[in-house]
C-alpha cells in the first residue's frame, strides 16, 4: 500500500484546488530511467481514467491510482511533503529501495 502523509496531502489538495480540479486524484508510478535505473513520477489524473490493472487507493483524503508494476516496486511507500533551505518537494520512502541516487529521484529495488 502506497500512502501520503497528511502534510503532502494537505498539499497535494491545495495543487488541485488551485488547478479548479479538486475531485482529481494523483497517478503515482515508477517509469525506466535516472541514474539508478528507475524514477518516481507524479501526475494529476482522472480516477475515471484508471487504466485495467490500475489500483486506486484513498490516502487521507487523496485519489491515487497506481499501475500494478508500480505497485510492486512502491508497495509500502510513504511519501511526504518537505520544506526546507534548499527548497520544497514531495518525498518518497520506500522500503523496498537498494540504492538511491543522491538527488532522491530515481533509484534500484
């Protein structure tokens, strides 16, 4: 289960209120890529456009649908807001994660 904090939640509302979508979910998955051979990705979406295979999750309030290969690779994931010196973004901790790239945005499982 991939779940969202109540800090990146709040957020993530706040995006789709501004957008004037606020009944949207978030499409979360893993696609080919970075320099530890998968990243993470995040994209507003219809729950209604939920492909075959898609699961969709209600994580404090938020819509997500998740591809089954996602899944997999996500599966017991928390992701939180964070703000700090350097900036603000959205962060993945993923138990099933081997090796992580220093950015934080792609890694191996």
């Amino acid at each position: 289960m991939i779940q969202l904090t109540e800090v990146a939640a709040g957020k993530v509302k706040e995006l789709l209120v501004q957008r004037g979508t606020p009944e949207s979910g978030l499409r979360i998955g893993v696609r080919g890529g970075g320099c530890s051979g998968n990243s993470y990705f995040m994209e507003f979406c219809e729950t209604a456009a939920a492909l075959p295979g898609d699961e969709v999750v209600d994580s404090n309030g938020v819509r997500l649908v998740v591809d089954l290969k996602s899944m997999v690779l996500l599966g017991g994931t928390t992701i939180d807001y964070v703000e700090g010196l350097m900036g603000a973004g959205f962060k993945f901790n993923n138990p099933n994660t081997k090796h992580s790239c220093a950015c934080g945005e792609s890694f191996s499982a």
